[in-house]
C-alpha cells in the first residue's frame, strides 16, 4: 500500500524521522535520485527562503501541538528553475505506545494559483489607486506603485511631452522623435540598493524627456499599440541602437522586459516599460495580459486627467484675459496684488478709480474650478466696474450686483437637465471698499467674505468691524450694511480670500508681516507673505490686494466755498482761471474749464441749496477733475435744448467738453463732477 501510495500519489509526500531527517519521499518532491539524501537534514535537502521557520513549525508538530494544513512556504526545485509556492500539511506518526516515530507531510506545487492571485491583487491594486486624481503626475505615480514591487521590479512610464499639457493625444503611430516625458518610476529595494551603491539613476530623473531610439522594442509598441515581451541578455541585437537602455539593463540587472504603450481610441498617450531583475522570475504571457489590462486602466486616467489639465489651463487663460492687464497708478492710493490662481479659477481682484480722487478696491471668488467658473467670475467683475462707474456706495454696488446674480442663475437653471453648467450652482463671495482721500475714510461692504485687514503705519491693528452681508446667488435677502473707519496716512488695508483669514495660519503670517514693516514696499512684501503660504493655500489659489493709503498733495487741489448768490458765477470763473493758470495749463484747458465752471455753478445756484463748494483737481493721470457740490439731493438730466428754447443746453455744453461726467451723491447733498483729459506734457509745468 505504502508503494502504491508514493508512486501514485498527485501530491508529492515526505517522511521524516523525530530529528527531522529524510526517511522517504516521492518523485513529485524532487524528482531526483531521493536515495541520495536520505538521513539528511530536510534543511540541506529542500532549498526554502526561510528554513528556520519551517523547522521551527515542524518541532511543533512533533510536540504535540497538532497537524498543520494547508501552511503555504516558499522554495525552488532542483529541475524547475525560479522561486515555487508549496501547501505544506505536516501529520505527527506515532507508534504503537504513543512515542513520535517522525513526521508525514504532504506537498502541492500551488505555484500557478498563486501567480493568479497575484495578478488578480495587483490588477485590484491598480483598480483602487487609479484614477482618484485629476493630476497626470499624481495618477502614474500611483500606477507604477502599484505595480512596484508586487508585479515588476522596475517600472518606468513615459507620457507624450503634449499630452502633459492638456494637448490632445497623436493618433497611431506615434510621429518619429515625439518627445516623451517620464512622469514617474518606482523600483524595488533590491534595485534601489544597487543605484545606491553605483550613484545612479536608472534611465535617468522623472521629468527627463527622451525621443525613442528606432528598431527597439519601445518604438515598435507605439507604432503598432501591441504590448512586448523582451528577453534581456547581453546579446539581445536591439540593444546597440539604444545605449541608454542597454545601460540602463546592464547596471540594474534586468533579464526580462515588458513594453506596454499607453492607448485611448487609437490614439497614443505614452508607454509604459516593466522589468524583472536578478533572482526575479521572468515575465511570461499571462503577465502581458496584466500589464495591457494595467496600462488600459492608467491610460483611461491619464486621459481624464489630460482632458482636466486642458479646461484647466483654459480656464486659467481667461481668468488671466478677464483680470486687470496692467497696474493703474491712483490719485492717493499705492496697490500690489498677489494671485494664486490654483485650482480655483475664480478669484479675482480690481482697483477704479473713482471721481474725487476715490479708489474702489475689490476682492472676490466664485466658488469652483474650470471654464464656467471663470466666466462667472468675469461677469460679475464686469458688473461690478459697471455699477463703480455710477458712484453707487458699496452697499448700493451690492444690491444691485444680487439682483444681477440673481438673473444669471435663473439662466443656469433654464439650461435643459443634464446640461453641465444646469448642473454646477453657483456660489460667489465679495468684499467692496471706496477709500476717499480727503476725508481719509473708507467705507466697506461685504458678501460673504471676509472683511479687509488694516494695519496702521505704526504697525497697530485697528480693528473693521464690517456687518456680513449674504453671499451673492444665495437665496438669503438680507440687506448689506457697510462699514467705514477712519484711516490715518500711510495705512495698510489688505482685502484677501478666505484662505488667508486672519484666523487661519497663512493670516496670522500676514498680519504679522504687515504690523512689522508696515513701510516697506508693497510689492516686496506681497511676494515675502506668498513666499510663506503653506502648499495647500497656494494649490487651492488664492487673492489678496494690498493697498497704502495716501492724501492728495494741496498744491494739486484748490476748494472754495461759495456764496448762493447770482454773482458767484463769475467769481468761481476767476478763481478757476488763476489756479489753472498757476498750475500751467495751456489757454484751450483753461478756457474750456472756465466754461465747465461756469455752468456747473450757475446749475448749483440756481437749482441747488447751500452750501456750494467748488474743487478742482489735478492727478498725476493728466486729468482735471472739476466737482461742484451743493445741499439738494435732485440730479439734473443732460437734454438737448430746442432752436427756440432760452436755455437747457448747460449741461449738454459741459458733456461735449469734458471726457467724463457724473452725480455723486452723499449724506450732505450731492456733487456734479467733470473730468477733462490733458494734452501729452501739459502738466510739467
């Protein structure tokens, strides 16, 4: 029976004695002459990666302590080259008065269906790790580790150069001397301590870019998108026309090469390269099927990030197209801005100029990233430069800046179901602020966003106690409140987004930056508090204006205080005409100015109430701002006076003169104002 059962078993058997040597074994063991090592060690028979863990496990089935079955090890064989996996159930035998005779183990080659699930957890591995990013680096830097070192011992994947910046993919085959980009590797610590050792970098540093050598395996697998199975040897003939790799192979050991390329709908995106080095099993059919079901995965992806990177990078574009294309020097206020566009394509920032000398600073964000968020963004600065232009106060500018959102997300949501924009809401957040430089105050409103840091020239916080107001496209109603705080010369205000708040660590760091060099050069110091942003603000985005404040120079301004008298006309006509005179202005200004005057002043007397002011005002942008103020609250209308009419054309006169003109009206009545474009040089005296 015992014969029958070692020369017909399907599993291979062994006997041992109580020292753990060979009494007996069958040919499915082996299969060599057993007799030869009979009375020997199982140790020195049976080639184990960890022999004392084994013999340790076999002792204690000696004990007593039990069979064990199914106890997965190991090995080699002597006739099969490469690591092989074994079942190992191991029985005490006994003898007749219960003394331990040896040991019967019973031995199946589960090689194959280990390999399986190999695969199988590897393919999973790739599964769960691709694919969650929308960045190409991120997304082939979980693939190779996934693959790395369960599968292959060296992985290196290369991307076409274009495609990393969202171009579209080329069509098969791949154009000679495409330029490929390595946008990761991974190696094995066996490979990794061979580099160490060697100071080397196989096939050079991820970022490297590379054209594919011709007649190699790598460009025959983007010319015809069928995966490669390479054997290594020094002999192998292709390796003459590619010094790189053959080095690359030569110092990391490599002996078995699979090339997969990176495809979607016909078109290449990349290539992927698998090695196995040393002692490594070499790679066989099944492990080409992996690696095109592996790479299939990355590629979809890749792809999906590509297509990301693309809108991204247009998205950006018209962000950059919809933001403020040069820096505007205004009358009292110096400015210096820092955006962080990130993944937020919809922070924005803005400084206008105001008539009186008055700057408008405004900063926001639409919620989101991509194309529609940075159109959203547009229109809303749009509407906002729009509503300045009236001399709407902050709160005035945000009424109507709602209502306006508002509209645009009834649009959105007209859009058939299933359409994208249909189904993104919109959320937006602004703060608002007019600094006036002859009162030194500025007034702030708010939607949803932080309110504005202020820092004195002294280095002191003063505090801005702005009310929120709801943010734009939300439902809530609520009215904006402002809120306005005097300012001395020289202050600080920075208007931000919520990531630098003064309650997050990149706020503090701005707070303090701004209290301790409250005098140094704004620019300087907007680049100094970037420098310090933490990664996650700078990869979000961000938007922070910074803005000094200043007065306007008394030899650049002249206010009188006028009698309501039918007189005055002609006294602020002479007061006008010396101080225009004083300034240089050439006679064609000051005639034109005189006449402005005239008519503004002759409107304020009377239709107007005390008291009259009249201001006029030279800027460093060669304009003349000429502004009556007076106590009514009516605004006059510009209309076109007919042949018989006596009178009606002042304000029609006064349009055709200056560039600009407008009503502001404040708390003490209300202001008519002009502005006239000066001639190139007109100033300088």
């Amino acid at each position: 029976m015992l014969d029958a059962l070692f020369t017909q078993s399907a599993v291979g058997l062994v006997v041992l004695d109580p020292q753990l040597r060979l009494v007996r074994a069958n040919s499915l063991v082996e299969g060599v002459e057993i007799r030869a090592y009979t009375g020997r060690r199982f140790r020195e028979v049976f080639r184990l990666d960890d022999p004392d863990a084994s013999e340790q496990l076999l002792k204690r089935v000696l004990a007593g302590e039990g069979p064990v079955r199914d106890h997965l090890v190991r090995g080699r064989l002597r006739r099969v080259p490469g690591d092989r996996d074994f079942l190992v159930s191991a029985y005490r035998l006994d003898g007749p008065g219960g003394a331990p005779l040896g040991l019967l183990a019973a031995v199946v080659d589960v090689t194959e269906r280990e390999r399986a699930r190999g695969r199988e957890a590897t393919l999973a591995a790739v599964r769960d790790a691709v694919g969650g990013s929308l960045d190409v680096a991120t997304t082939c830097r979980a693939f190779v580790d996934a693959l790395v070192p369960g599968f292959a011992d060296l992985a290196v994947i290369e991307v076409v150069d274009e495609v990393l910046r969202g171009a579209d993919p080329p069509v098969r085959p791949l154009p000679p001397d495409t330029p490929l980009r390595r946008a990761a590797s991974g190696r094995c610590d066996t490979v990794r301590a061979e580099e160490q050792e060697q100071g080397g970098d196989r096939g050079g540093p991820v970022g490297g870019t590379r054209r594919l050598p011709p007649r190699t395996p790598y460009a025959l697998a983007v010319g015809d998108l069928r995966p490669r199975l390479v054997p290594l040897t020094p002999e192998t003939p292709w390796l003459d026309a590619d010094p790189g790799g053959a080095r690359v192979i030569a110092e990391s050991g490599a002996h078995s090469l699979i090339v997969v390329p990176l495809t979607l709908r016909g078109a290449v995106l990349g290539l992927v390269s698998l090695y196995r080095c040393g002692a490594a099993e070499a790679f066989d059919e099944d492990d080409v099927s992996l690696a095109d079901s592996a790479a299939t995965r990355a590629a979809l992806a890749i792809d999906n990030a590509r297509r990301f990177e693309r809108e991204h990078v247009i998205a950006s574009t018209v962000q950059r197209r919809l933001l403020p294309q040069t820096d505007r020097a205004q009358a009292a206020v110096e400015t210096a801005h820092v955006l962080l566009p990130g993944r937020d394509s919809g922070c924005w920032f803005d400084t206008i100029a105001l008539s009186g000398a008055r700057t408008a600073l405004v900063v926001g964000g639409v919620a989101g990233q991509g194309l529609q968020t940075a159109i959203a963004m547009g229109q809303l600065r749009t509407v906002i430069q729009a509503l300045a232009a009236l001399d709407l106060e902050p709160e005035e500018v945000f009424a109507r800046l709602r209502a306006t959102a508002a509209r645009l997300a009834e649009e959105r949501a007209a859009l058939p179901v299933g359409d994208a924009l249909q189904s993104e809401p919109l959320t937006a957040s602004c703060v608002y602020g007019v600094y006036d430089p002859f009162s030194r105050t500025c007034t702030v409103a708010r939607a949803g966003h932080p309110a504005p840091l202020v820092v004195g020239p002294d280095g002191t916080a003063l505090p801005l106690d702005v009310p929120e107001g709801p943010s734009l496209f939300s439902d809530d109603t609520a009215p904006f409140a402002p809120g306005t705080v005097t300012l001395d010369e020289g202050s600080i205000l920075a208007f931000c987004t919520a990531e630098l708040l003064p309650d997050e660590p990149a706020g503090r760091r701005i707070t303090h930056l701004l209290a301790e060099q409250p005098g140094r050069d704004l620019q300087h110091l907007s680049d100094e508090i970037v420098y310090g942003l933490p990664d996650h603000v700078r990869s979000a985005g961000a938007a922070l204006l910074l803005a000094r404040t200043g007065t306007v120079s008394e030899h650049l301004v002249a206010t009188w205080d006028l009698a309501q008298d039918p007189t005055t006309p002609a006294t602020a006509r002479v007061l006008a005409r010396d101080r225009l005179h004083g300034w240089g202005l050439d006679e064609d200004t000051v005639d034109a100015t005189e006449l402005i005057v005239s008519e503004l002043v002759t409107n304020a007397v009377r239709y107007g109430t005390p008291p009259l002011r009249l201001r006029l005002l030279l800027d460093r942008d060669a304009t003349l701002t000429c502004e009556v103020h007076d106590g009514s609250t009516a605004s006059p209308h510009l209309r076109h006076a007919r042949t018989v009419d006596e009178g009606g054309r002042g304000l029609f006169i006064v349009s055709m003169l200056a560039a600009h003109w407008g009503t502001r009206h404040g708390p003490g009545g209300k202001v008519l104002w002009t502005e006239q474009e000066l001639a190139d040089g007109e100033t300088r005296g």
